[in-house]
C-alpha cells in the first residue's frame, strides 16, 4: 500500500496509543525535552486514565523499593530513581486529590520474617534515610490497632517509612498531559477514537481508527495489554504472550 493512496484525517511525527499515564508521560517527556513537537494521543474513551490507571484498578501506591521485600536491593534502587521524579512532580502540584504522604510498612510476625526484614535494612538503610526498623513498642505507638491483641513476646518487626506516597494516577494522568500541553502548543488529543489496526509504511505508519487513518512518522503503544496485540501485527515480540490474572 502506497502512502498517496490512503486518506488522512491526521497526520503528525509521533502518534501516541493510549492516554493513560505511561502515553501521558511519553507526551510530557518528548514535548519538554526532544524535538518531536507535532504529537497526537489518541486514545479509545473520553477520557484520560479510565482503565488501568484509574484509582479503581491499582493499589494507587509509589512503589520505591524500601517496603517491598520482593524486589532485590538492585531493582529496589533502580525503582527508587523513578519515585524520586514522581514524587517530586507531585509534591510540587501539592494537591490532596492527586497524592497524600502515610505511614507505610512491612511486618514481619516469625523469626525467619524478622531476621530477613534486619538484614534487608542493614543493607538498604543508607539510600533510604526516612526507613526506620522498629519493633514491638515503637509501632504500637504509631499504630497501635498493629500489635493490639498481639503478644509481645512473639517475634515481631517492621520496616517502616513516613514517605508511603497515596497517589491518584488519574489525576496524574490529567496534570502530565496539562504539563505536556502547556509547554506543545502543537500537541493534540483524539478521544473516543479506537485503534482498530496499524501498517507499516516506507516513511511511517498508518494507524486506521475507528474516527479513519491517521499518518505517523513514529508510533508508541501505551495501551496495556493491547499494546502486545499492536506489535504482534508489525511481526514484534511474537513469542510473547500475555496471561492476565486479577489483582
């Protein structure tokens, strides 16, 4: 298929699929920070984050690596890098509807728990200053509905932070893509439009919406799950597959 024989209702350098908040972020990175400035999001329902970044369908936790004792100290740190830039975008929004800071912990209740969350932050202790290891009676004061009923004689620890960041991330969604619009006046959203194909051009890519075609030069899928769909049909990652499970 040649690209003179297709009809256009848009054509722009990069076309983003999905408006939650990873396209919203790609939108706000590449209109700060790279020459792509003609950009459109297109995205399947009216509005920003209606699926898997609504705050229905997530823990609306910031992981950063100090409570979650299932990522290596190596994952931890790199997680951490990526929660410093949030936060500090949220922070500086400073909006209760967008993300509140809590206590945050992790308990351990046998001595096998107790002695892995000691270990644990005697080697992560330096790139978190705010993590703390208390026992029995510091959390008790803290949270006391944690060790109510609860012996103290019987192994007990907790890793715990005053950085448990609460974060809306459809309001997150909703603040990058202003971000992105206040600063790429070029940058435009199509909503209510659904991608139903995409084909590879010589000098770009046809991505035929349920709205008709749309030209790009380069094409980022954000689209959860479908984005696998979308790049098995360019011949990518085809021995991939996605098995969804709940929560």
């Amino acid at each position: 298929m040649k690209n003179e024989d297709l009809n256009y209702i848009d054509s722009c350098e990069v076309a983003i699929v999905g408006a939650g908040d990873t396209g919203t972020a790609a939108a706000k990175v590449l209109s700060r920070n790279s020459n792509a400035k003609d950009i459109i999001i297109i995205e399947k329902y009216g509005q920003v984050a209606t699926v898997n970044s609504h705050p229905r369908n997530n823990a609306q936790t910031s992981h950063d690596g100090d409570t979650e004792t299932n990522y290596p100290i190596e994952h931890a740190l790199e997680v951490r890098e990526a929660a410093i830039y949030l936060r500090n975008f949220v922070d500086r929004i400073n909006d209760p509807t967008l993300s509140q800071k809590r206590w945050r912990m992790v308990i351990g209740v046998t001595k096998k728990e107790v002695a892995t969350l000691e270990k644990r932050y005697q080697k992560i202790k330096e790139y978190y200053p705010h993590l703390k290891l208390m026992y029995y009676d510091q959390v008790s004061r803290i949270e006391p509905n944690v060790t109510k009923g609860r012996d103290p004689k019987k192994p007990f620890c907790a890793l715990v932070t005053t950085e448990g960041y609460i974060i809306n991330y459809q309001r997150l969604a909703e603040e990058l893509l202003k971000d992105a619009q206040e600063c790429n006046p070029k940058l435009r959203s199509m909503f209510n439009t659904e991608v139903l194909n995409i084909e590879e051009l010589e000098d770009g890519y046809v991505l035929k919406t349920s709205r008709g075609n749309i030209f790009a030069k380069t094409v980022e899928f954000a689209a959860g799950p479908y984005s696998l769909y979308f790049a098995h049909k360019l011949g990518y990652g085809l021995k991939y597959s996605i098995l969804q499970v709940a929560g």
